[in-house]
C-alpha cells in the first residue's frame, strides 16, 4: 500500500511538471468604428467598420518545453469582420486562383492570418505553415496606423497575395526573434512553395522567397527586407521594405520607404510595373494615450506619372490595458491615374475618380484579450 501511495504521488508530481512546461492561451481583438468617407467625384458613406484601431482577429496559440533548451509551439489565427460576424479569405497556393473568397453570409472563419508549428531552441526558430512574409514586417512596425489600419498607409500596392503573408511556407528566425520585436542582430529567412505539377506550364508560379536582416533594442530598431513571388504573367513581383523607430520620452518616431515592383508592365496598374513609396510618422504620447500621425508617399511609373499623397492622425485613449476609444482623420491626395480610397480593404469606402482625392473621419473602440 505504502509503494502504491509513493508510486501515485511520483506520476502526480511528473503530470503536474509536465502542465507546468506546457500551456495554451486564446486571445484576440475586437475593433468597430463608425466612419464618414468620401472619394471625390463618387459621393460619400457612412458605414460600420471593423478595424479601425486594431485589426479583428482571435487566435490560439500553445508552447512545450522539451527540455535542453528546446521547444515546440503553435498557432492559429483567425481574421474576421466584427460588423457582421463573417469571416475573411485565405490562400492556398501564393496565387491569384488559390484564393479562397468570403463569400458574405456563408463563409465561416480561416486561419488566414497565421497557421504554424515551429520549433525553437538556442540556435532559433523553425515555423511551417502560413505566417508572414519577410517585407510585412518593416511597413508594419515602422507605420504608426500598422499597415491600412485605421486609414494607415497606401504602401501596400502589389499584384500578388504575397504582400502580407504565404502559405506552405518554411521560416527561420534567429534567437529573440519569435516575437515583431527582434532584439540584437536578427534574421528572418522564408521559402515557401506554389504547389504546382512539375507538368503545368507555370509550374513555378507562387513560389515565394524572402530575406530579413536588422537589429533591435532599446531605444531604437532598424531593418531592410525583401520578399519575391515568382508570377510568369507579370515577370515575378518583388516587394522590398525598410525602416526603424527612435523612442524617446515624448513618443516613438517611425520612417519607412520601400518599392513594390513587376518584371512586366501589369495592365491594372496602368501598365506600371514599379511603386516606390516611403512614409514618416510618429506616436506622440499624451494623457493615458496616443496620437498617431503619419505622411505617406506612392508613385507609380505608369504613362501618367501617377502618384498619391496622404496625411492621417488621431488620437487613441486608453481606458485600460485592454480597452481604447479612438479617432482618425485622413486625407488623400491622388494623381495620374491613381484612385486610391483613404481606407483599404473592403470597407473602404467610396473610390475617387482618378486623380481626385478621398478623405474620412471615423470613431471607435477596440478591446483585446
């Protein structure tokens, strides 16, 4: 009887480390915002939007300790819109005919913001699955409105769906680098495949290739990026991206510049095939919040010389960790051939006519878990 009680007492206490080396968490974001928006030449809208502030999303992700050092890890993330309770497209392949559309009213959610299991130790991370491109992460952490939301900048102009993220991907990461925020010399490197029959006469088209290098810490982050899908009908499209932050007492200043860009001219963007844009902004701390601010830039080697300017800012109030109230101005000026609405996604708002400009206002709220 005695050993049978130690025998129990000694698979407790294992179980009881084993939990302690291995946990799951859920999170997410909810964020609407009541907007007034306005192309020029197109009338205007007053709509509900999701993502404002911070985009929509729940996730789940989990971690075990495998002793030595290493470890193993997941996650999956859900986008969706908050307006309606639907969810948002995913890719499969890094191509045009791989995307899985939201249909409104039947399409339930995907983990289209990121599907990954990795492995990690000392000597860094390996992540499989869908998960962010190399380029994403400088026009995400050096833009002060992260990358369109909440009228964020109009850099993100390309002819893939590789902008953002990639499935079928294979990532590494250098040590402290699991995270957006690298410390010391970090490197992120990706491959990622289209999938394609070796007998397709495309076979190459959505493979997916990309290069991280940069340096983090206190008070301030540079790094320079470069992501290229293969696309034979546009001569691959390569999205390159650079920048840091400077924290000081007052607020964080940002700078970013970068070019989207085709082997071809592309008959959509008005038979450009190269958009260099660059932007400046800041985080101004004030009170229990923040305003963001922002001057964006995009041109486009197209007949007419096309280009676009923007100017956005706001103010974010914290009511807790947790919780915020917000509202953004912007404005934006297009030229040429540009129609760019000062939203992006598909709440964007009314398109200008090309050329003219499209300006907006909203108020929100957005609470995390």
């Amino acid at each position: 009887m005695h050993k049978n009680i130690l025998a129990l007492a000694a698979l407790w206490g294992s179980a009881a480390a084993f939990a302690q080396s291995s946990s799951v968490t859920l999170y997410g974001g909810i964020d609407l915002a009541l907007a007034y928006y306005r192309g020029d030449g197109t009338g205007s809208r007053i709509q509900l939007v999701p993502g404002g502030n911070q985009n929509n999303r729940i996730g789940i992700r989990g971690r075990e300790d495998l002793g030595g050092g290493l470890y193993a890890a997941f996650e999956l993330e859900a986008g969706f819109n908050a307006d309606n309770g639907t969810g948002l497209p995913t890719n499969t392949n890094n191509q045009a005919n791989g995307t899985v559309l939201a249909t409104p009213g039947t399409q339930g959610l995907t983990f289209n913001r990121r599907s990954i299991v990795s492995l990690g130790g000392d000597w860094g991370e390996v992540r499989l699955g869908r998960d962010y491109v190399p380029s994403f992460w400088p026009i995400y952490l050096y833009d002060p409105f992260r990358t369109g939301v909440g009228f964020g900048g109009v850099t993100i102009q390309g002819t893939t769906v590789t902008n953002l993220r990639a499935s079928n991907s294979i990532g590494y990461f250098t040590p402290a680098c699991g995270t957006p925020g690298c410390l010391n010399f970090f490197g992120q490197a990706m491959y990622a495949a289209g999938e394609n029959q070796s007998s397709a006469a495309a076979n190459s088209d959505g493979r997916t290739m990309g290069l991280r290098l940069g340096y983090g810490g206190e008070p301030w982050e540079v790094s320079i990026a470069t992501t290229k899908t293969r696309a034979a009908a546009v001569g691959d499209f390569t999205q390159s991206s650079g920048g840091g932050s400077y924290g000081a007492k007052f607020g964080r200043l940002m700078a970013l510049v970068g070019v989207n860009r085709t082997g071809l001219p592309v008959a959509v963007l008005n038979n450009g095939n190269r958009a260099p844009f660059w932007q400046v902004g800041a985080m101004i701390y004030a009170g229990p919040g923040y305003f963001p601010v922002a001057y964006t830039h995009v041109g486009r080697n197209d007949a007419q010389n096309s280009s676009a300017s923007k100017i956005a800012f706001g103010y974010v109030y914290n009511l807790s960790k947790r919780t915020a109230l917000y509202t953004t101005y912007a404005h934006i000026e297009n030229k040429g051939a540009l129609a760019i609405p000062v939203n992006v996604g598909a709440d964007a708002g009314p398109t200008p006519l090309p050329g003219h400009p499209a300006s907006g206002i909203d108020i929100g709220m957005r609470h995390t878990f």
